[in-house]
C-alpha cells in the first residue's frame, strides 16, 4: 500500500530565504526529511515518498535549486551553510526531532546535521552518499585558490540555457542520469524563457569549494554520530570509488549503530520504479526498528 502520489507544495521564509518543498503523507505520521543532491531538487523523492507508508515525508529544494532562492552573491554553497535553514524548516513543521534521508550531496548535508544536532535528527539514512572524500592539509591553499578563480569565471558566465526540455534532458543524460530520472526532475530544475529554458540551480554550484574537509575532521563527523545510520548503496552507485570504500571501511569501525545495505542500481537508485520499493522496505524496516515498542 502506498500514500498518494500527489504531494503538497510548501513554502517557509527561513533567515530570508524562502525554501520550497514537497510533501507525503499524514500530518501525524512519523516525521520524515529528505535531502537530494548536487543540482537535483525535491522532485528526487517523487518516487520514493509515497512507498514510505506512515510517515510524514518533506522534501526540501535546497538553497539555490529549484524553487528555493538563491543565496546572496557574497555567500557560499559550502555543505554546512544549508544546516541552519534546514533546523528553521524543523522548527516551523513542529517537529522536536526526525528521520532525515539525504542523496549524495544531500546525504553529505543530513550526516553533518546529524552529528552536530543529534537532539534533532532521530535517526539518518543516506542514499548512495555519506561524507565526501578528505582533502589533504597540503592541498588547502589550492584549493582556496582553485575556489577564487573559479568564482570570476562563474561571474562572467551566463545562466545555463536549454532550447528545450528535451535539450535538458539530453545533457543530464551525458552525466549518467536515465531519461525518465532527468525528465521527473525538470519541472522544479527549468525556468520558462522566450527562447527556450533556463537552469534555475545558482551557477555558484559549479564552483569549487573553497574549503575541504581533512582526514581527521571527517573522521571526527562519523564519530559523533550518536543516533541510528543507515547507508543505502547503489551497486553502480558512489560506493564502487575507492575513496567510498576507505570511507565505508571507517564508518564500519567508528559509527556506533550502523545498518549497510546495498541494491542493484545506479546513482539515483531511489528514483528508479523497478529499486524504489526494495529501498522504502529498508527505510520502513529501520525506522520501525528504532520505535518504542507498545507496552
């Protein structure tokens, strides 16, 4: 049995940014958020919400995708500056604490969140992602560097432009992204011009950031993560790399409650019809796991 397919559309005003999403399910159910990843937006979890019987499911455009404003041009889309609007949109759902399920980028972002405010997140799931791969202490004034020019060129550069949908769809395609999948998230990604479409995500997305996380910080985040993970790999997905293997390695030694699973498919797995419900029975499985049982 699945909740309906049609969610609602949200808005909140957080730190003045106005935040837009998605939502499945029962008001009451258990309290779900979901973060997507680099360049995609809530239409990520289209299909995996509605399989997530029981829960109250939100799906957020981050900052700069989608229909979520862009941040000031003196700010950054470092992975730890969506943290304090995505605690605002906790606050005004109401929720003392949820689950948050993050993809790749996304998945970056909720286990950041979850290790520093544990109070708030009662338990994470990722999704073909976990943390990103340390930089070396070597490599951090090229980095800056590479970041600073990179943001002139960025300047200079027009708003990416598609003749069509299709064009879109084309493009994505090259990075891996099925049809259907790039389809499904073109609605919330395109902007309507006279001549044809025009990306919505902040350019400053493609900008190098200016700083990384070492070795010893990301071992630091893996660490104080206090509350049930659960990591669902994609078999073609992220975890194939070699950096994502010593990571997995790690998170298998330091994290105190964590469940590893992998399924047939490729980076966006959760958007896939035929692997959606085999994730939602993993998700559902582990979120039941962690309920008090009834007395």
């Amino acid at each position: 049995m699945t909740q309906s397919t049609s969610p609602e559309q949200l808005r909140w005003t957080i730190d003045g940014l106005t935040i837009a999403g998605l939502a499945w399910g029962p008001r009451d159910g258990h309290p779900v958020l979901t973060l997507h990843g680099w360049l995609d937006n809530a239409a990520s979890f289209e299909v995996l919400a509605p399989l997530l019987t029981g829960c109250r499911v939100v799906a957020l455009d981050l900052t700069g995708h989608g229909l979520s404003d862009r941040r000031s041009e003196d700010a950054t889309y470092l992975i730890w500056d969506d943290v304090p609007q995505i605690l605002g949109v906790i606050d005004e759902l109401g929720w003392a604490d949820c689950t948050v399920i993050g993809h790749s980028r996304g998945a970056t972002i909720a286990t950041l969140l979850t290790a520093t405010m544990p109070e708030r997140v009662r338990s994470l799931v990722t999704l073909d992602g976990f943390m990103p791969g340390p930089k070396a202490d070597a490599a951090f004034v090229h980095q800056m560097r590479d970041s600073l020019r990179y943001k002139g060129r960025i300047a200079a550069r027009a708003q990416r432009h598609f003749s069509s949908v299709e064009d879109f769809i084309a493009r994505r395609r090259l990075y891996g992204v099925s049809a259907q999948i790039a389809e499904r998230l073109a609605a919330r990604a395109l902007e309507k011009t006279g001549d044809g479409f025009r990306l919505r995500s902040d350019q400053r997305l493609f900008s190098p950031s200016a700083v990384k996380l070492n070795a010893a910080q990301v071992e630091t985040v893996l660490r104080a993560l206090s509350v049930p993970v659960l990591n669902v790999w994609a078999s073609e997905g992220l975890g194939k790399q070699d950096w994502m293997i010593e990571l997995k390695a790690l998170a298998a030694s330091v994290v105190a409650d964590l469940t590893s699973v992998t399924v047939d498919g490729h980076h966006h797995v959760h958007m896939e019809p035929g692997q959606a419900p085999l994730i939602a029975g993993h998700i559902l499985d582990f979120i039941a796991r962690g309920r008090p049982s009834a007395d």
